[in-house]
C-alpha cells in the first residue's frame, strides 16, 4: 500500500507527453447527479449474476458499484456527522460505497498512461478512503469535492512511484516539479522567453539545482542490468555483472579478521606491562563493546572523572607507540590513530 501524502494536495495536471488530455477539475456535483451518477463507457455491461459469460474484470467491477446507490446532500451530511462525532464505521462504509464511481471517474482520466485501469481504481478507492476519515462536514464542502483531492493525490503519487523503472521523485518538492516542469516551459515560451533552469525554478517555487537534476533525470531513460555494455556485442558482459555484490568480499573479511587477531596479539603482549587500573581501562572501556562509564571506573579505584579520563588517553598513547613500532602496515590500517 503507498504511503499516505502529507495532506489533501492537488497536483498539477500530467503533462501532454504523458497523457493526451489533462484530467478535469475536481468534480462538484449536484446532490444526486453529475460526475458521480454515471460510469465510463468499458464494452458491453453485465446482464447481471445470471450471466455465464466470462466478463473483462472492469466491466465486472462496474457492475458491482453501480449497485449502491447514490446519496442526498442530506444524507451525505447525516453520515458524515455520524463518522466524524462517533467514528461510526457503518457510516463511513455507506459514504465510501456511494462514491466509488467518483474514483472511476477520476482514474479513468489517467488511463492513457496507466492502462491498468484497475490499478488506479484500487489506488483511488485508498484516497477516498482517507477523505472519508478526515472529512469534516462543518465545514459546508461536499464529500465529493474533498475526496477528490485525495483520490487524485493518491492516483498520482502511485504512477510517479511506478511510471518508470526508477523513481525520479520521492519527495514533495520532486512531485510537485515532475507534473509542473513542462507546462512553465511552454508557458515561458509562449511568453518569450527562454526556459532556463533559473526561470523555471522561480516560476514553481524550487531550487535551480532541482530543475537541473530533475531535467537530467528525466533525460535518461530506463537501463536493463540485463543489456550488454557494448551493443556490437550481445553476449558480452553486461551492466548487472558490473554492481557490487550485496556481501562484503570474502577476501576483505579474511584480511581484517587476521589483522583484528594481530593487533590482539600484540595487546596481549603489552598486557604485562600494565597496572590494574589500566587493564581494567583496557578490558571495561577501550577494548569493550559495552564500555563501562568514566565515573564507574573512578567509583571502582577512587578517583575522579578527569583522573581516569587522562590515564586512559595516557594508556591510548602507549597502545598506538607499541603498535606502530610492532606492526609495518599500522600507518594503512588506522591513519588517524
């Protein structure tokens, strides 16, 4: 399921390349009637559960929403009133049913870029659902008007996730520039002028970096990981054998594990050398994945915070002197030590 949008936004229209017709304004239909009394056209309708005849699914689904009946202004609003006073859940199933042809309108108008029609009805159905819980009938708005905010923003979040291989949009500011970014072009040029990145971005309120990379973005094309590097030859390799494996190396682990062993070797060595205070340093703060507290050593041996905060940067100098003169590769290993 998508994540829901921040709140009840309406996006810019899809631009032409994408879709021939920009979809229409949010509907405001009369009380029983309008954008939410009819559904599109799709082949033949059903001759009802009587019919053997395997149908296409959409027309199935047409069948089965036309089933619920529309509702009065006043009817709407006594629902609505029962969902948002007492979270009635039978309330708000009744408003959800009675609109389900709303989301078909609205995902019908998209359907020139997402041919599963049924997809952008089941992402719709997910809008209407949330207009359904934050409607506020106080507030004078039909449902229908509300709701179609939400349907449209869920339809368009849903083919900007999934209208290419590769996002080229995650954040709201990238949705906002990927429907708006052609038509203040053309709107630009119609105006004479030339639709620079900086123009651009001052027209639809980003940063110019963002036009640049959004334009570039949308330049490129989906790549197969599959399609060989060179197209003169086909069975060469190709750019998946190219990725980095998702496991670390075996080579690197071996390296680093003898080079761990190592340097506890030669700890080990220094060990003797050591008071109690500085093997307990050692073992409880600097070697320890869950080292103990400066105060708990101190409480340990009677002393102060500073004091064992200054053997142990004494006891770290030592360490780094001994493993340098012990080991050749100290200076790769640890650089800054």
């Amino acid at each position: 399921m998508s994540e829901s949008p921040d709140e009840p936004v309406e996006y810019e229209p899809i631009e032409p390349e994408l879709l021939d017709a920009e979809p229409e304004p949010p509907p405001d239909e009369p009380e029983t009637g309008g954008a939410n009394s009819a559904l599109p056209e799709a082949g033949r309708p059903l001759g009802g559960d009587t019919d053997l005849v395997a149908r296409d699914p959409l027309d199935r689904y047409f069948y089965e929403i036309s089933r619920y009946p529309l509702l009065t202004r006043e009817q709407e609003h006594e629902l609505a009133l029962r969902v948002h006073e007492r979270e009635d859940a039978d309330a708000a199933q009744q408003l959800v049913l009675s609109n389900l042809r709303l989301v078909v309108k609205i995902a019908m108008e998209y359907r020139r870029v997402w041919t599963n029609v049924l997809d952008l009805i089941q992402e719709g159905n997910i809008g209407l659902l949330q207009a359904v819980k934050r409607f506020d009938p106080h507030r004078g708005v039909k449902l229908s008007s509300y709701a179609a905010y939400w349907i449209r923003a869920y339809l368009l979040k849903y083919l900007i996730d999934n209208i290419r291989l590769v996002r080229v949009g995650s954040s709201r500011a990238e949705r906002k520039l990927f429907f708006q970014l052609n038509r203040v072009k053309r709107e630009l040029e119609r105006e004479g002028f030339e639709p620079e990145p900086k123009l651009i971005a001052d027209r639809i309120g980003v940063e110019e970096p963002e036009v640049i990379d959004m334009e570039r973005r949308l330049a490129q094309g989906d790549l197969s990981i599959d399609a060989p590097v060179r197209s003169d030859e086909p069975e060469a390799v190709r750019f998946g054998d190219r990725l980095p494996a998702p496991e670390r190396a075996v080579d690197d682990v071996v390296a680093e594990k003898s080079m761990a062993d190592t340097f506890h070797r030669q700890i080990d060595l220094l060990r003797p050398e050591l008071d109690e205070r500085e093997r307990m340093i050692l073992d409880r703060r600097i070697l320890a994945t869950d080292p103990l507290t400066l105060q708990e050593v101190g409480d340990k041996f009677d002393l102060t915070r500073e004091r064992v905060r200054q053997i142990e940067k004494r006891l770290v100098g030592r360490l780094r002197d001994h493993l340098r003169e012990n080991l050749v590769d100290f200076e790769w290993w640890a650089p800054d030590a």
